[in-house]
C-alpha cells in the first residue's frame, strides 16, 4: 500500500485592493500622530485637512509617492469624494489657514468595510460628471448675470420714475409762476385802465 504524501498546507493569501488609494486615505486619516493636520469631521461621514502646506510636506510622503496637494485632491474626485464647501465663491484664504472638508457616503468613521465599495470613476463617468458640473455652474453663473441685471433694471427704472416725478413738479412750478404772471399783468392792465379814466385819458 503506497503513502500519499501529505497535501502542502493551505495558504493564507491576504485579499488585494483595487482601491489602493482609499485605504491609504484611511489609514492616514486615522494616523494619530497627525490629527492636528487630518482627521474625521464631528459627525464621523467626512474628513477636514488642516494647514496644506505642513499636510503636504509631512502627510502626504508618508503615506503616499508624493507630497502635491492638487495631486490628492484630483485622487480624491476620482474616487468620488466630493469638497463641502465651507467659505463663499471667491473668498480667498492664506494656504496655513485653509480648511478642506471631504465627503463620500462609503468612508465613514469606523466603517472599513465600506471601504472595496469605493470605485474609482471611468473616464467616461468623470468626464460626464465634469461636463455636468460645469453645465450646472455655468447654470448658476447665467443666474447670478441675469439677477444682477434685473437689479439694475429694476434701480432704473426707480431712478426713471423718480426723475419723472421732480419734473412734473418743476411744470406744476412753471405752470403756478405763469399764472402768476398773468394775473399780475391782468391787475396792471386794470391799473392802466383805472387811471386813465380817471384823468380822461391821460396819465
């Protein structure tokens, strides 16, 4: 009877990632040594970046091949994540005093699970959603034009109306300084009359 060798022991093989990227943001948006720099929002369903400049010289090369910022964020809106917007449009801050919140409803706060449900968008998708995007903003921009315009429409027109009222009241003016006139030559004439009848004629 022939022994079988016993079959080799069965290996462990660790899951692979397809979104390298978003474990990477997780673990560095966990890292404890840099909350001061990253770190989840109040509510745990977003996270804020302080101070871009010392993020992206310290953070960054740590975790990742690089330390450019407008590098991560275009990452990040490959993946999904969208900014909250904090400041209003053109409102312009120092780089040390900037605060950058991003969101994505799959990265959450004690969530990891969530994290593989996190694709990277096709091309097609980011160019679809780039070209929505800028069709909303230029949406929003035709807006404010065409808001801005009926403002201005609307103070002319007062401006017009409040014209018209001074001059019908400079020809209320005129027509009260003509009758005046008329009557003070009336009262003359009648003098005129009086007198010269009152001397036969002569004055």
């Amino acid at each position: 009877m022939t022994h079988l060798p016993p079959p080799p022991p069965a290996t462990t093989q660790k899951p692979t990632h397809t979104n390298t990227f978003v474990h990477k943001l997780y673990n560095m948006v966990i890292d404890s040594h840099y909350q001061h720099l990253i770190a989840w929002a109040y509510a745990g369903t977003s996270f804020i970046v302080c101070n871009i400049m010392e993020f992206s010289r310290d953070v960054l090369p740590k975790h990742f091949k690089h330390n450019n910022f407008s590098s991560f964020v275009r990452q990040l809106n490959m993946y999904g994540f969208h900014k909250v917007n904090k400041s209003p449009r053109g409102h312009r801050t120092l780089a040390e005093n900037q605060i950058w919140e991003f969101s994505h409803a799959k990265f959450i706060r004690n969530k990891p699970d969530l994290l593989d449900e996190i694709k990277r968008k096709t091309m097609e998708t980011s160019d679809l959603n780039r070209r929505d995007t800028n069709s909303s903003q230029n949406q929003l921009e035709l807006q404010n034009h065409l808001s801005i315009l009926q403002n201005a429409q609307a103070e002319m027109i007062q401006q017009i109306q409040h014209l018209y009222n001074n001059f019908k009241d400079v020809l209320k003016e005129l027509e009260s300084t003509k009758q005046k006139q008329e009557n003070h030559f009336e009262m003359m004439r009648s003098l005129m009359n009086y007198i010269l009848q009152q001397n036969n004629g002569q004055i």
